[in-house]
C-alpha cells in the first residue's frame, strides 16, 4: 500500500475530532459527490439520449424511453461518414506519429550533447505554441497547395500535432529501461540500430502501446485542427457534432445518441485498458 | 585531425555518434520542420501584408494588422483578460480538487476502481462532447440545473446569455475535464514517495493536515510545478469548450485569445489579421511559460 496511507488508528486535527463512523460518512459523502460531479453530466446525456424528441424537455421527470434517436443517427449519412472518417484518420495518425517519434525519443534518453539539447529546446519551444498559432497559417498552406478537404490534408497535421508531446513522453519510456542491456549487445558487436530496434524496443512496447491508445483517442477527439482544416468531403465526428449543436440547436434528443455513440471509444478504453491509459497519461 | 586519434574518442571524432542521432531525429525533425514551423513561418509572413479572403492582393502594410490588434480594445479589455483568467482559475481550481482527489483515492477501499474509472472518464471523452453536456445540462429552459434551481424556488438564470454566468460555467467545464488529470499524476507521485517521513511526523504527532502541508507537499513540490506549467500551457490555447459552449458570446464577451484570432481569421476573413493575433499570442505564452519555466526549475530540478 502506498506511502501516506498509513494505517490511521487514531486521527489527529480535523478528522480526529470525528468518531470513527462520522469520518466514514465524511467519506461516504465524499463519494457521492464525486460520482454526482463527474458522473452525473454524463448520466444526464446518455437518459437524453433514449428520450423521445418530446419528452426531453421533461428530462426530470416520465418514463419513456426508445432507441430511436441511435437509428436515426445512424441513418443520417454525414455522420456515418464522420464516424468512419474519424475511425480512418485516429488509426493512421497514431501509427505515423508512434513511428516517428519513438527514435527521436530514444535519441533523447540515450545521448547527451548539443544535438539532443537542440532537439530539447525546439520541442519545449513547439510545445507551447498555440495550436491556432500554426493551425491558422496550415489552413493557408493546404489551401494553397490544393490539398485543403482532402484527406493528406487532415493526416498529415495530425500526425505533426503530437511530435513534440510524444517525443518527450517516449523519453520518459526509454529511461525506465536499463541501458546496460544495450552495451551488452554493443560490446558484443551489435550495431547501434541493433541495440535501438532489437535491444530497447522491445521493452518499451507496453509503454508505446499506452501512448498509442492516448494517441488514438486524442486524434478521435480533436476538434481545432479538424474544425479548419476539413470541408464536407472529410468531415470529421467532432466537427459534424458542433454543427449539430450549433445548427438543430433544439433536437438535443439526436445530439446527445451522436455524442453518447461518440464517446463510445473513450469509455471502452477507460473501462478495458484503464492501466494503460494510466501508464501513458504520465508527464 | 593532426594526430591519430586513441580508440575511446574515435567515434566521436568520426562523427559516428552523431550521424547515428540524427538519423534517429530525422523522421520527427522532418514531419516538425514541414508541418510545424515552415507554416508558423509563412503564418509570421502573412501576418504583415494585407491578405482578406475577398482581396488576396497580398501587399506588404508592415505591422498594422499588429497595430489594430494590440490597440484593439475588445482583444486588451476582454480577450486577454478572459484567457489569462481561465487559465488562472482553471489550473488552481483543477490542481486543489485534482489534489484532493489525490488523497480520496489514495486508500484502499471497495469500489476503488470504479471510482477510478468514473474519475478517468471526464479526461478520456472529447472536450467538445464535454462541452456539449455542460450545455446541455444548464440550458435555460429545459436543463436539469435550471430544473434544480427551479425547484429550489430561486426562479430561473439565463446561464449562457449573461457574460460571467457564461464564464463561470466555461471555467467549471474545464476544472471537469481536467481535474482527473491532476488527480491521477498526483496519485502515481503520492504512491512513489518514500514511507520514512511520513513515520517521521506520525513519531512527532503530527495531525493529517500539518502532515499535508509540512511532507506531502513539499515532496509532491516538482511534479506539481510541471503540471501546473503544462497545464497553463494547454489552458491558454483554449479553444474547444469555449466554442461549444458560448461561441464567444454573448456579444464577444467570453472570447479567449483562441477564439479572437478564429474570429478575425475565418469570420471577418481577415487571413493577414488573424495571423498577426495568432503570433501576438503565440509570443505572450512563449513569454509567461519561459517565466513559469525558470520558476518551477528554481523550485525544483526539473530540467530532467
């Protein structure tokens, strides 16, 4: 068990002031506000979403309830075709961006030297730049090329979005690992790329596992990016969502199933691979 | 080069080394170089010439788009001051209750994990579906807080069409999604403190809260300073609840710096403006995060 939850036989201050079953309650009550806190936002849109269109507007009190609103979001083909899009672009964008930066995280957990600094420096530098700050002038430059609306045009940002992020949690990774096994091999006369690709990776795979599904779902979820640089032909499941809120701004019934069916990764994930969400949400 | 070189410094005079980190930088410089900053470049190049969708002439004017955004009274009296308190009352209000929660699932209980999990979700669904919720829950007419507060018999409070009813429940969205952020990196670094000072102060009869505040948080003092300056990082940019939830509105009233340089940009169609809004912000955060970064390092070595 951990540190500071030392078995408290006999609480001090505050709590020590409460008998043993009123520090209970305290907790009990604690409980309960966590859960109406974080739960309850989510409870309210998944009843509205099996309301009917009409009974929304009583959400506190009848008991009719349909499926009907999943049908017909379903049926709609935008959003299908968001969904779809979305699934397509979350996929691709992680194995990309994971390809890309488990080396230059590498690099950085292994060498010292000016080269890494200078990698440091840039990615601390580009992490804190505004993703409007470089979104902005992206939209300029796909339009430009010809590439806006298409899908190059939304995967490729993407892919960029996390380097800098992801090359400093793959770090975080790499110094978990014991270097000693890769001199081993080294001394052995295993050649650099060696020891990186058959020595290193393969321990890091739990972790970069981890970090791919935090990838995953970021990517599904990101709505800036998606909202400038797709059209109608790539829409994206964020994006078709907020037209819903901003344009039937009344049918909350058929907004809340399309975020409820949105939001279906997220609680699979939480719910399925909750350690390694964990694992991949260090700093 | 005069002199053979002994073996054990060989490799670093050939270079060998430092061919073999660049190649492993390569594939991230590249995506960085294409995707990242020569589009911040040629946004810093647009941001100086006239540049509207209806009149791509693309003259050079210099710094007047940086004139009227800097002397723009809704981006000085508003914009700034909405975003720098977002992020003020968002990282505050998400570290303490983050903290607390911290400590709540800090023991063993059961039905631990199912809190955890409920804890997890608001981080894991999308911010603008997040959003969507807070919206809904306290529309006026028909949500559930507006039924509560009616209930009550406190009458009704047009929530999203007042400016600081708007900008509080903004702020209360973002503590919801990111309260758990905090509270699950808390917890890893509560549960990897070391055992002995907290022996120390139970010898000493110390109570929970001097034990908070004289070991706890001291020893959780660097992992706080780097989520604090994350966070600040990530909460200026803003972009998501606030367009879901207020668009800006009412009347321009909760636009964050995000949301302004969106306007200029993509409503008013103004490219070269936007683009100069976007790098005066980008330039704002460069220079409170370097602040905020040199703070945390001072306070701990964090340089790692």
């Amino acid at each position: 068990m951990s540190a500071p939850a030392l078995p408290v036989e006999t609480p001090r201050g505050w709590a020590g002031a409460l008998a043993p079953g009123g520090r209970r309650a305290l907790l009990l009550l604690a409980t309960l506000a966590i859960l109406l806190l974080f739960l309850g936002p989510i409870v309210i849109l998944v009843v509205t979403s099996l309301r009917p269109g009409w009974a929304v507007y009583y959400i506190y009190r009848g008991t009719d309830f349909t499926l009907q609103n999943f049908v017909e979001v379903l049926a709609t083909e935008s959003v299908t075709r968001a969904f779809v899009n979305s699934f397509v672009l979350a996929t691709l964008a992680t194995l990309f961006s994971i390809a890309v930066t488990v080396s230059s995280g590498y690099m950085l957990s292994r060498f010292t030297g000016p080269i890494p600094r200078t990698w440091f420096g840039t990615i601390y530098l580009f992490r804190t730049v505004p993703y409007i700050s470089w979104v902005l002038p992206l939209y300029l430059v796909c339009y430009e090329l010809g590439i806006y609306d298409s899908y190059a045009g939304i995967l490729l940002p993407h892919i960029a979005v996390h380097i800098c992020f992801f090359s400093w949690i793959m770090k975080g990774f790499f110094d978990g690992i014991d270097p000693s096994m890769e001199y081993a091999a080294l001394i052995d006369g295993c050649s650099r790329w060696g020891a990186f690709l058959r020595v290193a990776l393969p321990s890091a795979v739990p972790a970069i596992a981890a970090l791919g599904i935090l990838s995953w779902l970021y990517t599904w979820n990101e709505f800036l990016f998606a909202l400038i640089l797709t059209g109608h032909n790539t829409a994206l499941i964020t994006v078709t969502m907020a037209q819903f809120v901003t344009e039937l701004g009344t049918q909350w019934n058929l907004m809340s199933a399309m975020a409820v069916l949105a939001m279906g990764p997220a609680i699979l994930i939480t719910v399925f691979a909750q350690s390694y969400v964990i694992r991949g949400l260090r700093i | 080069m005069a002199e053979p070189p002994d073996q054990g410094h060989r490799w670093w005079r050939l270079g060998e080394q430092e061919r073999f980190m660049l190649l492993l930088l390569l594939p991230a410089a590249t995506v960085l170089v294409l995707f990242q900053i020569v589009p911040i470049l040629l946004g810093a190049n647009a941001s100086f010439r006239d540049w509207t969708l209806f009149s791509p002439k693309k003259t050079w004017i210099g710094l007047q788009h940086y004139a009227y955004v800097l002397t723009d009274p809704s981006f000085l009296r508003v914009v700034l001051p909405n975003t720098f308190l977002l992020m003020v009352l968002s990282v505050s209000l998400s570290l303490g209750l983050g903290l607390a929660l911290a400590h709540y699932l800090d023991r063993r209980f059961a039905g631990r994990w199912l809190i955890q999990t409920i804890i997890l979700l608001p981080q894991m669904i999308a911010p603008v579906i997040a959003a969507m919720m807070m919206r809904w829950s306290f529309n006026d007419q028909f949500g559930v807080v507006a039924a509560f507060i009616d209930w009550l018999g406190l009458g009704s409070i047009a929530w999203l069409a007042q400016r600081w009813p708007s900008f509080c429940i903004i702020v209360f969205t973002d503590v919801w999604i990111w309260t758990p952020w905090f509270a699950l990196i808390l917890l890893a670094r509560l549960r990897s403190l070391p055992r002995e000072p907290f022996e120390a102060a139970r010898i000493d009869a110390a109570g929970p809260w001097r034990t908070f505040t004289h070991v706890t948080l001291p020893m959780l003092r660097p992992v706080i300073g780097v989520c604090v300056l994350i966070r600040s990082i990530d909460a200026f940019r803003t972009f998501d609840v606030v367009w879901i939830l207020t668009g800006g509105g009412p009347a321009r009233s909760t636009e964050v710096f995000s949301i302004y340089t969106y306007m200029e940009a993509f409503v008013n169609l103004d490219f070269g403006r936007g683009s100069a809004a976007a790098i005066i912000g980008a330039g704002i955060i460069l220079v409170v995060a370097g602040l905020m970064y040199k703070a945390v390092n001072r306070g701990a070595d964090v340089s790692r």
